[in-house]
DNA sequence: TAGATTGTTAATCGATTAACAATC
DNA sequence: TAGATTGTTAATCGATTAACAATC
C-alpha cells in the first residue's frame, strides 16, 4: 500500500532543520561551524547532530569542525535536493493555493508545475502564476508531461479518487495531505501529513506541563 | 528552551489519524469497530493500534472491539481538544492565511480568535473572517484577551520576534511553522512544525525504492 | 604539545512487535 | 461451547545517549 519501512527515520526528518541553518550560515559568511556551535542555535544535543551528520557521509575535521559548504552540500545530495523535482498538485483549496504560493520549495528543489481542482468555478483561475485545471484532466495532462510526484489537497472524501489520477498518470510519490489513508500499489509511495499531530503533541505537552489536570481554556 | 520529553510520542501523534477515521464511521452509523477493520482502513498493524488505543484509558469488549462514540470521546479528552482551545495567529502570508481559512480546526477544537501581520498594507484586511492587527499589537491585545496558544507564520527573520511579543503577552503554547529554532522560557511549550520533513522522507524513501542510484526527475 | 572536536564503539532507553492468557 | 478480540507480559529492534580513542 506504498509503504515502506526505512531506518533513520528521526534523522531524515531532522536533516531539513540543519539544511535552513547552515544555509543561513553560509549567507553570513560562516566557513566553519562545529558541533557545539550548532547544538546551541538549534537546541539539540551535540551527539544527535554528529550522528545525523554522519548519516549524508559528510565529514569534519577533528578539532575544528565542518565545512559548512561541504555540510550543505552533503545533506541536499543525501535528500537528492540538488536537482529539482516536479510536482503536480491536487486541490486548489487554502491549503493547496498556500503550498503554490510557498516560495520555500523552491530551495528544497521542489516545483510544483501544474495545478488541477474540481471545482468548476476554479477552473481556469490563476493562483500564484499557474492556470487551475479540472481534475479529470491530470491524467492526460501527466501522459504528455510526466512528473514524479504529486500532492493531495483535495478533502478527504476526494482524496482517494485523486490518488487513483496520480497513480494512473504514473507518479512515483504522493504527498498526501488529506485526512484518509490512500490505497496505492507497493511502487507508489504515500507520504502523509497530519498537521493536526503537531496540535495533538503541543497539546498532551501543554497538559503535562499543567499537572495533567485542566485542559486548554 | 519551551523543550519538553515525553514518552509514547509516536502513538501521541498518531491518535488524530484515528479520530479521523472513528468520526467518519460514526457519522456512517457504525456504533463498533474491532481492531482487524481499524487495521485494514489506517493501514496499521493490529496490536499497534491496541497499543495506541489502551494510551487513552478506553476499554474495550474482547470478542466484539470498541463502542466508536466511545472511543471517539478517550481520545478527544485525552488530547484535552473537548474544550475549544483559542489561539492567535502571527503572519497572514500565504500559509497564515491557509491556517486561517482552514475547517478542520472546528473538529479539533482550535480556534485563531486573532490575526497579526508586521506588514501595513495586510493591516485592516479581513481574512477568512478575522480582521488582520499590526503585529506590534499583539502583546496589548492578550492582555485584554488573554489566550493559551499562539501560532508562528511568519517569515523566519521575524519569528523570533513574533515568540517575544506572544510570550510577553502570556501564552503557553507555540506551534510555530517557522523555519527557526525559536529561544523561549521553560514553562512555554514550542511545537516545531518543519513541513520539509516530510518531504525529505518522502526523498529518501523514494531514493531507496529507486535502489538508491539515481535523483528525482 | 595542549586544546578541541570528530567519529567510533558500547550502554541505555523506549518503541515496536510477538505470544498468549483473559474475556466477551 | 466455540470463535473472536482484547489487553497483558515478554522479546526484539532501533534510536538516543554516553564514553572515549583518534585526529586536527
């Protein structure tokens, strides 16, 4: 069902945080930068950052540091951020027109290319330089332009069905930010996002903080 | 640092996933789910969703499964989202104006009473219903309309400005979708929400299927 | 050489998974 | 009673943390 169970996850998912410092780092100036330095900005301990690190194979100089070049280098190769990956994006909705107006993607080599809603009175609309197409036209859209992933904004309701698109258009992944569980073959690999986990840990954090007792008024 | 440790994140995090599904089938008349249907619908092996489950107390009947209204209430007061929990909301960028154009909030019983933005010519626009403030505000604001949990959408230069201002004001509680390591006291709870995460493990994942040779294109 | 940091190897901790007795 | 599922107890696995030798 396009899972797949892969070590190191905790750190994959950390590598992005330093990618944003370092980068921020290399704008200032900042050649060198060792360990603890970074433990510091980024309020983690310093072995969870040396062994992060070594995950993308990059490595420093004993007594001195990392290259901070090097480390940039090192950890977008690692996520194959360095050549840039298309998208199609599924459901123009505020959630899909925020993802198409987030300049962000476009320094973790993510384009979205295309746009496509349901919606009739969307269709044709401009949204952040893209042209809304219909839904039922990704398919055909995809055979003559194929892009390796695709993004789900639609409701959960639709979700499934726009997944069955993507998938018969040929994509590789799909980030999934509908509230469903999507069906797909073993080859197609679904990346879910549950905005509302983060809520959920603030939450039990905030009530653990309180004693446990009240909840959040 | 607003850090916090605490044990059954993964489960934590996971119980949203549920609630999802469990509304669903109570909005479909379904009064009981056992763990087996749960498992074939989330996509979870069985006894991690037991495990999930006995986290909020709820029991269940051997032999038949769970009462579903039931199980829908362990969770939504376990996660303490049974009393509507209020927020502001720092920068009405494209993301800002998502989260404020966003439904599913109701469900889990967030509510943005407030909207701020640094930038004067957002100030006085009405987005999604909310009347958007001078971020300098802020701090005023919460002391005539104290409320828990305040939100970060604002560009990573400003975020650690817009925490002061909201910590200055007295929340508790900061979900903060900026690509920074905010600095707050202890007793004030940072949730990080880093969206590329999920993106880079959707990269590597997609890198390993591929047998890990070749990028994205 | 002395001081500092890297990177390896081992220890701990917690999450996931398995097995099964208890229960409807 | 037989069949099914819960919930507990134990086993496994991997992530985090600690200690320290190697290196600049």
């Amino acid at each position: 069902m396009g899972n797949l169970k892969i070590r190191k996850l905790p750190s994959i998912r950390r590598l992005p945080t330093y990618l944003y410092k370092l980068k921020e780092m290399d704008r200032d100036g900042v050649g060198i930068v060792a360990t603890p330095e970074l433990a510091r900005c980024m309020n983690l301990a310093e072995i969870v950052i040396r062994k992060d690190l070594a995950l993308t194979g990059v490595s420093g100089q004993p007594g001195v540091g990392y290259r901070v070049p090097e480390l940039i280098d090192a950890i977008v190769r690692y996520l194959k951020w360095d050549s840039p990956a298309e998208a199609v994006l599924m459901g123009v909705g505020s959630l899909g027109k925020a993802l198409l107006g987030y300049s962000g993607f476009a320094d973790i080599g993510l384009q979205i290319v295309a746009a496509f809603d349901s919606d009739p009175s969307k269709i044709g609309e401009s949204v952040h330089g893209r042209t809304v197409m219909a839904s039922a036209a990704v398919g055909p859209w995809l055979k003559m332009h194929p892009v390796p992933l695709g993004i789900i904004c639609v409701p959960a309701a639709g979700a499934q069905e726009a997944a069955d698109q993507l998938v018969a258009g040929g994509v590789r992944g799909i980030w999934n930010f509908a509230n469903v569980s999507l069906v797909t073959p073993d080859d197609v690999i679904v990346q879910r996002e549950v905005i509302a986990g983060g809520l959920a840990e603030l939450s039990v954090k905030l009530g653990v903080l309180n004693g446990g007792g009240m909840p959040l008024e």
